[in-house]
C-alpha cells in the first residue's frame, strides 16, 4: 500500500487549513482481496452492505480528481469503470471515500477548518 499525507504547507496557501491523505493499494499487488479487507487495515467504519454512489454525484468530485492527478498521479477521468462509498461529505470542509476501480483501492480524506 502506499500512503500520502499533505499538509497545509502543500497546497496553494498555507493558510487554506487544509489536509489530505491518500492511501492507494494495487489491486494486482495480492495484498488485499477486497475493499473490505483493505478498510480493515485502515481501521475504517464501513459497511460493504452500503450502496455506492456515482462519483460524478459528488459535489466535490472536480476536486478530488484534481488531487488525484496532482498528488497520486492517478486519473479517475469520468469514474465509469469505478465505484466510491461516501464515509463523509461536509458541503465545505471534508470528504472521505472509499473508492474500488479495477486497478487499486483508494481511500481519500480531505479535510480543511479555513
């Protein structure tokens, strides 16, 4: 698995208050045989009951593609081929998903308190 963490200091302005972490598992690497199991490693609340939803659905979605790209250099484009379970999504200041494509497993957190 590999895991990003930016601070502040990596974005735009330091004073945008904002965080993000990426943890991103190949799907070809073995290391999880499902995204369960790769929650489970993170400690994260989820259930696989939990129905997913259309990435494009999201009202931060621009964004959290434009971290991808920038920060993972991962490209989700439309997201046709990938499901997402939103653990958190605050209108302005967070968004938590768990996301299954065919390639990897990702979970993706950004927080800001500006």
């Amino acid at each position: 698995m590999r895991s990003i963490r930016l601070d502040a200091w990596e974005f735009e302005s330091s004073c945008s208050e904002e965080t993000l972490q990426l943890d991103i598992s190949r799907r070809d690497s073995g290391q999880y045989s499902s995204l369960a199991e790769f929650a489970q490693e993170l400690g994260l609340t989820w259930a696989p009951e939990q129905l997913s939803v259309p990435l494009g659905s999201l009202s931060q979605w621009g964004m959290v593609c434009a971290h991808l790209r920038e920060h993972a250099q991962l490209d989700l484009g439309e997201g046709d081929q990938s499901q997402a379970w939103l653990l958190q999504e605050l209108e302005w200041s967070e968004v938590h998903l768990l996301i299954s494509t065919d390639a990897f497993f990702l979970r993706y957190q950004w927080f800001t308190t500006a």
